[in-house]
C-alpha cells in the first residue's frame, strides 16, 4: 500500500493544479499571510498583548471575545514571529510585541507546583476566569495538558528565534512540569486537572508529591494520532516523561469483538520497543490505508506536525501516515462525498458555534466527525462482530480552510488550487483571510477567525515560504536527541 498512498496525493494535487498557479504559488500565500496576520493583530489586546479567543470577521475590536487559553496565547507568540520573518512587522515591532505578551505571562497566575497555566483567561486583564462570559456559566478553573502543551512550544518558538527575548520566554518555561499529568500505572497523560474540587468526574491525586493533592479528569489520552502528542514530545524532551510513554498509546484499538465499538475493525501487525508491545493498526478508505485519528480531521493528525518534523524522523511512520492522511481528505472531499472541495477539522459552525469537523471514516469515533451539516453516518462495520451500515448521503459540506494549510508539505499544489477554488467561487474570504468555515453547498460561511485556527494558518505559512521556519525554531539538541530516535525506531502499518 505504500506504493500506492504517496503517488496518489501527488496524482491529486496535479490533476486539479491550473498551468499558472506554481508560479503564482508564492505571491498568493505571502498574500494570505498578510491577511491572516491582519486577523491575529486584530485580536491582541493592545493592554497586555493578550490575544482574543475570537472576532468577528469585520475585525472591530468590539467583536474581540472576552476569552482567551494557553493555546490562543501562543498562537499569537509564533504568529508573531512569522509575521517578522515575512515582512509583516519590523523586527523592532515583533520584539515589542512579544516582549509585552511574554511580561503579561509572567503576571498571570499560574498553578505553582506544576507552573502550568489556566485554561481560561481574559485578556484585557489577565485575570482566570471563573464564569464563562458568553453565557456566565460558572467556570472551575482547570490546567490543560494539551494547551500547555501548545504555550510551551510557542516559548521554545520564542526562544529560538527572537534573541532578544530569550531568557524571558526560558523562565516562563522552566516551571513547566509535564509530569504533573503523567500517570505512570498506565504510563499515559491525563486531559488535565483542576486544583479545586469540580462537579462531575475526578480523580483526586498528585504525581509529582508535590504541593496539595488535584482532581485530574478521568480520562487519558490514550491514541497516538491526536494533537495531545505535543505535551508528550514535550515532557520526553523535558526529561519529566519517560520515553516508554510514545508507544503506550493506540495506533489503533485491537481487532478483537471486545473493541467493535468503534469505526471499523483495523489490520496490523504487533511490534515491541523499548519493552513496549504495540499493535500496529490501520484502517483503509477507499483504498487509503493510515493510522485514525479520533476524529478523521486535518487538526488532530497534522498540527504537531507544524513544529516537531515527524514526517522526516519518522520516516517508515509518519512519513507514511501524514501524506495517506491528505490524500485521504481529498479523495473525500472531491471523489465520495463529491463536495467539490475538501479540508475537515474543528472550527466554527456556519450555523453558529463551534462543531467537530471531520472525514468520519478516517477517525476512531463510532459517532463520527461530520464532513456535512447533515452529519451522515459512515458505518464501515467491524468484521464478522458488527454489519456495515448503509452507504451515508453527504449533503451541505462544511469545509475548513486552516485544513488545507496544513496539507501544504503534502499536497501542495492541490492545496493552492483547493484555496483558490474556495475564494474564487464563494464568500469565504475577508479582511482576515479565510473565514473559519463554509458549508458549500448551501454557501453559509462562519464570518468570524479563530486564533487557534489562524495560528495554525501562520505557522503553515511560516514552514512553507521561510523553510520549515517554525520547526527550525522549535527544535532543540536537546528535544532532537529525545525525541527524533523514538520516531525513528516505529514502522506504522500503511
């Protein structure tokens, strides 16, 4: 099968690619980073440099939400310095910036024994948010693994590529302890923990001893193609995770009936390192054979990859993995659900909120990430334990463009033809950029930006025009000489 993944994303993206659109390929992104950074300038407090979680598409500062996370933070930080890099902002203006949201970080309070962040803050003031102010919901103030996972690259980020704030960003990171999550009976990391007793499901505890006990979730992140992996590359590097961490999550779930539950019943084979056996699943769509995500979205799979090059150190891995993954969106996109474009993550609902986007066959999730609003079910069935369902009918698309951003190591040229076709045939394009969502069929665009979402459009960017900017930054000795021999050593079944 590996034959046949590679080429065909490579297929794709030349059969769709207009004769002039290579060579206009760099004006056109540097003209979407232009505009994206319109959106992420627009979002910062001017106060603190804090970034909003959202605005509105017309960028009025009343449009700011009065949110913000550990993740929005640093997707501004890295933002940031691609914005430099690219000639956006001065380097004497990317210094300012940075150097205002890193002396906010430093004020905002922080769980001591761990020096992980809250989850919530507001931005005009750095304060933890205790009611939500969208619906004034009450707020338990909790600490994420997975955004502090984020921050804490966006300080390695910081670290290394703005000199001048170096040791700035080198003492907010120094505190943080990754091993507060790591649970070591299962050798997983936890979702995170509140340091005041939630309503609902907790586990009171502390790993570390240190400081008075938390409630951690219930749950682990327990599979290996989700977006938490950056918090275990970062805890490996760190030296607060024990490596034998990577290979105790699921590529897939077993192929036994106790396991039916989900999407479909993988094939594989079962592989041992570093004294851990794992079982080496796949599925396969349409003849595509990956490693699942949870979901079958672009976010889960493909944003650590923005910072860690897991494709190039895992080469029999991820390396196989990330282009089946692409080419899998597109098949879906243009050949199944035959939407005439494709790119499905997590992002706004053009109906209102926010919805879990995805390519329902290519994740875990018995449920399902819908790539429609109608959220037709794919039932691929589980062997001789569990009947397929019938064939789904796809209706209104919900397309997500940051998606197709993090398809551009991949699928290059489809990409660029996938984001020209959205903005030349729909109103999916503002002052910001790309407007977080559009369902297709119907026309209905989300008119609002996400910093997470334009993050991860600047980070794209950044690796894409700059030479793998963000990774250069990001990666240290010290996390190559942790991190890059455990992707070495795995061979994933695709």
């Amino acid at each position: 099968m590996r034959r046949i993944i590679l080429p065909l994303a490579v297929l794709l993206a030349a059969a769709l690619l207009p004769p002039s659109a290579a060579s206009a390929a760099p004006s056109v992104l540097q003209r979407y980073a232009a505009d994206t950074w319109r959106s992420m300038d627009a979002m910062a407090d001017p106060a603190t440099g804090l970034p909003a979680d959202n605005i509105t598409g017309d960028l009025a500062p009343a449009g700011r939400s009065a949110y913000t996370s550990p993740t929005n933070i640093g997707a501004y930080l890295w933002s940031t310095v691609v914005a430099r890099e690219l000639g956006l902002v001065s380097r004497a203006d990317a210094d300012r910036r940075v150097g205002q949201t890193l002396a906010t970080l430093a004020r905002l309070p922080r769980h001591p024994a761990s020096g992980m962040f809250y989850n919530w803050y507001d931005p005009h003031t750095g304060a933890v948010l205790h009611t939500f102010p969208e619906d004034g919901s009450a707020i338990t103030p909790f600490l994420s693994s997975v955004d502090n996972g984020w921050l804490a690259a966006a300080l390695l980020v910081v670290q290394g590529a703005v000199p001048a704030q170096r040791s700035q960003a080198a003492a907010l990171l120094r505190p943080m302890d990754f091993g507060f999550y790591y649970n070591p009976e299962v050798r997983l990391i936890r979702g995170g923990f509140w340091d005041t007793a939630p309503p609902g499901c907790s586990v009171a505890g502390n790993y570390r001893s240190r400081g008075p006990d938390v409630w951690y979730t219930c749950n682990h992140y327990d599979i290996t193609v989700t977006e938490p992996r950056i918090a275990s590359y970062l805890g490996i590097a760190f030296g607060q995770i024990p490596p034998e961490h990577y290979f105790a999550t699921h590529r897939t779930f077993p192929p036994t009936c106790d396991w039916s539950w989900v999407e479909q019943q993988p094939t594989g084979t079962t592989r041992t390192y570093l004294g851990v056996d794992v079982y080496e699943g796949a599925y396969t769509y349409r003849g595509i054979r990956f490693v699942p995500s949870w979901g079958g979205d672009m976010f889960e799979a493909l944003m650590p990859d923005l910072f860690v090059p897991e494709a190039r150190w895992g080469a029999r891995s991820w390396g196989r993995n990330h282009p089946a993954t692409v080419a899998g969106q597109i098949e879906h996109g243009l050949r199944d659900a035959r939407y005439g474009y494709w790119g499905f993550s997590p992002a706004s609902d053009p109906f209102g909120g926010y919805k879990a986007w995805g390519v329902d066959a290519m994740g875990m999730d018995p449920g399902g990430y819908p790539s429609d609003v109608e959220g037709a079910n794919y039932d691929a069935g589980f062997g001789d334990c569990r009947p397929a369902g019938p064939a789904p009918a796809y209706g209104d698309g919900v397309v997500t463009p940051h998606a197709v951003f993090l398809a551009l190591p991949y699928a290059r040229q489809a990409a660029l033809d996938n984001l020209a076709a959205l903005r030349s045939n729909l109103d999916v394009y503002g002052p910001g950029g790309f407007y977080d969502a559009v369902a297709v069929r119907s026309g209905t665009v989300a008119k609002r930006y996400l910093a997470l979402d334009q993050g991860m459009i600047m980070a794209a960017l950044g690796n894409e025009l700059r030479g793998d900017l963000i990774k250069r930054a990001f990666v240290t000795p010290a996390f190559e000489r942790a991190v890059r021999p455990l992707l070495a050593m795995e061979e994933f079944s695709v």
